[in-house]
C-alpha cells in the first residue's frame, strides 16, 4: 500500500512528506511505546501514535521506517514536524482514534500478507492497537 492511500483511508492530513506519497508500506503498528516499535517491528510499516516527541521519529529512523501518523486529532509542534522532514519522514494526522485507524488499514489489506510485520506480540489485538 502506498503512503498516499493511508492518508485516504484515514481522512489524515499530509504535514510533511509530500513527496514520500507514493512510497510503499507494508505494515502497521499502533503504539504510545517506542520499546514496543523497536522490538517487534520486522518490516517497512507505518507508526500509529499519539505520542508526542522527537523520539517517536528517532525510532522510525532506527526501524527504517519513513511514515508516522499521529492519531486522536494530535498536531506534533513545529521541531517534530521541521526534524522529521529534514530526515525524509512523511507525517500524517488523523483525527481518528489508534484502534479505529489501525483496523481501518487492516480492513484495507496492509499487513495481511505477513503479520510479522506488525508490532503486535502474538496476544494482542489488530497490529498492537490501543483502544483511543
């Protein structure tokens, strides 16, 4: 799935990263916990977050990741916004809550095909979500 088509199934807004629409994605992981995203995450996905600091872009980095969307109608300040860009990482904001837009791209078909990918531990629920 393309990162432009994320933003159309979740109504989000396209921060930053306009030209990294066109990127394909292969999983989803909603989480408010980086230690989660660092250990389960297995493939190029997405980050579904409601957590606000630099540190949530530092992770993509370190997992090879190049999308975040911010869920629950969260804006991230100006500096998270200004290093993901300089670091070549699309933001998106959706007003939607974690659970609704994880199982919206679910519903879509990311991460079917092989749910290693996601950074859900077997007993969870749909990619590691959290309920709002």
């Amino acid at each position: 799935m393309k990162i432009k088509q994320v933003a159309e199934i979740l109504n989000a807004n396209v921060l930053t990263g306009s030209d990294l629409l066109e990127h394909e994605v292969n999983s989803a992981c909603g989480s408010d916990m980086m230690s989660d995203v660092l250990a389960y995450v297995k493939d190029q996905g997405v980050l579904l977050t409601g957590l606000m600091n630099v540190q949530v872009i530092r992770t993509l980095l370190m997992m090879d990741m190049n999308c975040v969307v911010f869920v629950r109608g969260k804006i991230p300040p100006a500096g998270i916004i200004d290093f993901a860009e300089e670091n070549g990482v699309a933001v998106l904001q959706t007003d939607l809550p974690m659970f609704e837009s994880c199982g919206r791209l679910y519903a879509a078909g990311l991460g079917r095909a092989d749910d290693t990918g996601s950074c859900s531990d077997p007993g969870e629920g749909v990619n590691g979500a959290e309920n709002g």
